[in-house]
C-alpha cells in the first residue's frame, strides 16, 4: 500500500520505515525537515500546521505528528483518495484532565476534541481510523521521561524524587508502537476503535528510575525534594523553551497510578509489548 506519515522524524517513526518498508509498502513522509539519504522514502518538505499544504495521493495515514493537527489534513488525505486513518492520541488526555495546572488541563481538553472530531470526519467519510494511546513512551532516546531521567543521572550521579515515588508506570517502546500500527493496517477488528498502550511490565516510579540508573551503571542514589523546591526548579526549567510545558504537576504524579488497560489491543490485533528494559545513553547531554 502506499503509505503517508506524518511526524516521520519522530521516536515511532525511526521504527516505524523499516517495518513498513519490510512489508513492501511505499511511503511517502512530509517534513520540515526532509532526510533524503533514507532509502526508499519520498520527502516532501512542508509544514502540515500549515492550512494549505498539498498531500501526496495515498491509501493510508499514520499520523504521528501532534493529534490537534489531524483534523485539518483529513479531507485533503479523504480527496486524495485516502482509506485508512492510524494516528497516536495519549492516555496524558486522563491524567491531566484533573491536573492542577491549567495548560494540562487545556491539553486534555484538546486531546479529546480532536479524537472526537477525527471519528466525526472519518464516520462521515466511511473511512476507518484506529487511535493508540501510549503512556511514556522511550526507545528511541527522543523522549522527554526516560531521557531526561538518564540525562539527570549522567550529569549528576543522583536522581531527586518527590515522596516515595509510587505512582506506578507502564513505560512502553516506541518500537512495539510502530509494530502496533504495522499491525492494524487491514485489521477490521482495529476499525473505528481508541486503545490504551502501555508497556508489557508495570512497576513503580522508583523502580523504573532504578532500572535507568542500572542502564547507565550507575547505582542509584536518590534525594528527597520538598514539593515547594519542585515547584521552583520547575518553574526555572520551564524558562528554557523546549521545556517550557514542565511544571510541579510532573513530581506529584510521581506518586501517582498511571496505569492504563491494553487488554482489548491484545485480543485485537495480538499487542505484545516487551518489558522495560532501557538502554543507555549513546552520548553526552548537550
């Protein structure tokens, strides 16, 4: 099949080409950023934010760009004769539906618009769509959970923690995310559906953090912060630009339940994902 993607220079999509590639599929990728010594992959540079960007002719979409920017591709993708819609929502739409930070909150609120109006667009198109939503994806070293914990501990040979740290975590690999999409493209049992993805093992937020010092070589050492010293250091962070959206919110749910149900992605389309097993950083932090 002829296959777009959006957001191909994301962490699925570094695992996502050579999955669909082996399966003999042709795939065209819109970026802003082209890479053109991938083999095999049409570039088309573009911004698909933009409201009158051109899409290729193509019988699927697996969007893995920002959710809230489907909406607007989709008749285009419908008029090029596009039949199946694949894209990635987040199971952060529960989570910070009750955040105390208002931005969450309106990230929430615009996680379940656009699902909403993607099964709208599609139901009135007759074309299926499948919505995954992970919860802490890593993999790929592109993620900000995982990474940024390794980076931490790299750099300072400690991890500060906030209480107990007992919220429990699914941390699911970005490679197990593209089988997932591999896996629903002619599934009929995956039409019109949402699902819930976390990884194949849960433990809790001091034992994933744990597992990443063990990854490094590190042995762990961790510092008890007081929330309110979170909550500054959070708020110094967030000046930085690519983190502007880190807030307090973050160490309190670090004793949190974030766990989520993949049962049905399992009878669906048989969902495997692996155990949480980082790995370590291949090079410094910048």
């Amino acid at each position: 099949m002829r296959v777009l993607v959006t957001g191909i220079t994301s962490q699925i999509g570094k695992f996502l080409v050579p999955r669909l590639l082996r399966d003999s599929h042709k795939i065209a990728a819109i970026s802003r950023r082209p890479r053109d010594g991938v083999e095999h992959v049409r570039w088309i540079s573009g911004d698909i934010s933009l409201p009158h960007i051109s899409l290729p002719a193509a019988e699927v979409l697996i969007h893995l760009a920002p959710l809230r920017l489907l909406p607007d591709l989709l008749p285009r993708f419908f008029a090029q004769g596009g039949r199946r819609v694949i894209c990635f929502g987040t199971t952060s739409r529960y989570s910070k539906a009750v955040s105390g930070d208002s931005l969450e909150q309106l990230f929430s609120i615009e996680q379940i618009a656009a699902e909403a109006r993607l099964a709208e667009l599609c139901r009135a198109a007759e074309v299926p769509w499948t919505v995954f939503r992970p919860t802490l994806i890593y993999g790929a070293g592109m993620d900000r959970n995982v990474t940024v914990i390794a980076r931490i501990i790299r750099r300072f040979g400690l991890f500060p923690l906030f209480g107990a740290a007992s919220g429990r975590r699914q941390p699911v690999h970005a490679d197990d995310l593209a089988a997932a999409c591999v896996a629903v493209l002619a599934e009929p049992k995956a039409f019109n559906s949402a699902y819930d993805l976390g990884g194949g093992e849960t433990l809790t937020y001091h034992q994933m953090v744990e597992r990443v010092f063990a990854a490094e070589g590190r042995t762990p050492r961790f510092v008890p912060v007081p929330l309110a010293v979170f909550r500054f250091a959070m708020w110094c962070v967030s000046r930085i630009p690519r983190f502007k959206d880190f807030n307090a919110e973050m160490a309190r749910r670090m004793n949190e339940d974030l766990v989520f149900d993949s049962s049905a992605a399992v009878r669906d389309f048989g969902f495997a994902p692996r155990t949480f097993q980082p790995e370590p950083l291949h090079a410094d932090p910048e």
